[in-house]
C-alpha cells in the first residue's frame, strides 16, 4: 500500500480566484495500491464523498475475473504520489473498496512499480522530475 494525497481541483481553483480560502479545499490522504494491469484510479464511493465530487458520467470496466460493470467517473483530482503531482479522473467503486491507481496516473507521474517487491518508485531514469513520451507529427 502506498501512501496518496487527493484533493478536490475545482476547490484548488477556487482558492485561486479568491472564492475560497486554502482550508476549506477538500482533501483526504489514503493508502491505495498501485497496479499497472488497473487503467485509472480507482477510488471507493466513501472517499469521493470526502472530497465533495459529483459522476461526470459512466464508464464499462472489465475486472480480472472478466466480469464487466458499469461505474461511475469524476474528474478533477489533484493526486500527489512521492512527492509528484497530476489532476486526473477516476473510477467510483463501491465504498470501502481498496483504491487502486492505475496505469494511467502511473505513467502520467512517471512512477515504477518494482515486479518483485510490489514497491512504488520514482522512475530512476527521470529522478527529478516526470518524464512523458511524446510522439511528434511531420
């Protein structure tokens, strides 16, 4: 389990236009577990009511038993991992469930996860900061 920061981006927003103040931004930290076979984050119903965010829409997702379900999804996370930084969209699970981050926010922050060990770890080729992949067009 990994140790994650979330909060509410529409509230960090407001705060930069003044409608807010910094502590009212909804904001939780939790454990989750990082899985490259996972697309996105993944959080549980309780968590996205903690931080106050609303279904954008619907999306199918298969599990690892084949299953497919229809979740919800939110957007506007501001997700903080080993000290790097994105806002991202995530699956609504049931409450309760153990909060997944997925491939997705993994590349998007440039972040490993060790085979063996399960750990989670800063990319060791871009140490200082995340490094993205970008094709160009001629």
């Amino acid at each position: 389990m990994h140790s994650i920061q979330l909060a509410n981006n529409h509230d960090e927003e407001d705060v930069k236009r003044g409608h807010l103040r910094p502590h009212e931004v909804r904001a939780v930290q939790i454990q989750a577990v990082a899985d490259p076979a996972a697309t996105m984050l993944v959080l549980p119903a309780d968590v996205v009511g903690m931080l106050g965010l609303f279904p954008d829409g619907y999306r199918k997702v298969r599990y690892s038993d084949g299953r497919i379900r229809e979740l919800a999804w939110v957007s506007s996370i501001r997700m903080t991992i080993l000290g790097r930084e994105t806002v991202t969209n995530a699956l609504v699970a049931d409450a309760g469930t153990t909060p997944v981050v997925g491939q997705i926010p993994l590349e998007e922050l440039d972040l490993v996860v060790d085979p063996q060990s399960r750990d989670l770890r800063v990319n060791p080729e871009s140490p200082d900061a995340p490094l993205l992949d970008v094709l160009s067009a001629a």
